[in-house]
C-alpha cells in the first residue's frame, strides 16, 4: 500500500510526501503521537478546544502551521518526519493537511 500526504500553505503552495508500508513499519502510531506531543509542546502551541482537550488532528494542524512553510519548502527531515508520523497517527492513506482553512482532509 502507498501512503500520500500533502501539506498545503494556499494555492501553489502544496507539498507531498509518499511512503511505502515498509517507510511506516520502522515507527508507530505510539511514537507519532509522542512526537506530535513533543514538537506541540516545543512549537509553544495553543488548544483550540475551549475545555483544553487536544485531539491528534488539532496537533497536526497546529505544528503545521507554527512549523511553517519554510519548514516544507527546505524539504529538510523535519518536514519528511512531520508527514511520516501525519499518515501513522491517522492511519489513512490519502491525507490532505490545509494549513491555511486549518482542516484535515482524506
């Protein structure tokens, strides 16, 4: 099975990433999800929720975007590990991240 996410910033600004099931099986969702809890706590990030509990989905799009674009553009390891870990914590193969509507799409 192939695994896709793309992280768009607006139009014209898209990036995509491909995995094999081999490149998911070197980690867990368990590991994505500590490493989402990491980089939120590292990123200052705010929850969204108003009773303060953060779902997975509120994490991604949050890194994402305190991550910033620049993050994406550089295509250093950060962004291959941000979207890596995206398709192991959600388990989907088609993910779109829209940084900008600050939705997550399959």
């Amino acid at each position: 099975m192939r695994y896709q996410v793309v992280v768009s910033f607006g139009k014209d600004k898209e990036y995509s990433y491909e995995f094999s099931q081999s490149d998911l099986d070197e980690s867990s969702a368990d590991e994505a999800r500590r490493w989402f809890d990491k980089e939120f706590s590292e990123l200052k990030c705010e929850p969204t929720n108003p009773v303060g509990k953060v779902l997975i989905i509120d994490k991604i799009l949050n890194i994402a975007r305190k991550g910033g674009e620049k993050r994406f553009v550089d295509g250093k390891s950060w962004a291959a590990k941000f979207a890596r870990y995206t398709a192991l914590a959600l388990g989907r193969d088609i993910i779109r991240v829209d940084v900008e509507a600050l939705s997550i799409g399959y």
